[in-house]
C-alpha cells in the first residue's frame, strides 16, 4: 500500500519540473555565475537554459540581481568601509579557526 503511494507522488513531482537537470543547474547556479565552471559543465547548463525556461528565468533573475549588487557595491563603498570588512572578515575566521 505505502509503496503504491510512493509512486503516485514521485510521478507527480516528476511531471511538474523537478528534471534531475534542472536541480543540477540551479544547484550550480552561482558557480555558474561566478564563472568558477569548467568549459563542458558551462556549455551543459547553457544548453539546459535552452530547453528550460523555468530555469532560464531563475538564471536570469540572479544573474541580474548580481550585476546589481557589484554595481552597487562598487559605487556606493567607501574603501575605507572596504577595508573594515575585509578585516572583520579575516578575524571571523581566525575566530572559526580556534573552534574544534
Ligand atoms: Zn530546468
């Protein structure tokens, strides 16, 4: 009985999106963007984002949203603030370090 239920909604599931491909590629989905992908991992997900518009939209909205943020960041940091995050950053985890 349970294992007819297991079916029913594993299909169910399948057929709304959940493509192992697609949760490949939002798995990779910052990698990507960050440009820390080899050339074949790259040219697969690209090729996904052809196949796959839910996917695509996804890429889309985080790719935007990135350009924003480093935009902003560029624009509106003070070096000096940079440089207090970039320290801050360095003691936390120097900090972690000390933790077993
Ligand atoms: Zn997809």
């Amino acid at each position: 009985m349970d294992e007819r239920h297991d079916e029913a909604t594993s299909a169910g599931v399948a057929s709304r999106a959940a493509e192992p491909e697609c949760r490949e590629a939002l798995d990779v989905l910052y990698h990507y963007l960050d440009g820390e992908l080899d050339e074949e991992r790259r040219r697969t997900i690209r090729h996904h984002l052809e196949l796959c518009s839910p996917c695509l939209e996804a890429f889309d909205f985080e790719a935007e949203l990135k350009v924003v943020i480093a935009q902003r960041c560029r624009e509106s940091v003070p070096d000096s603030l940079r440089d207090r995050v970039a320290s801050a950053l360095a003691e936390a985890s120097r900090a972690s370090r000390y933790r077993p």
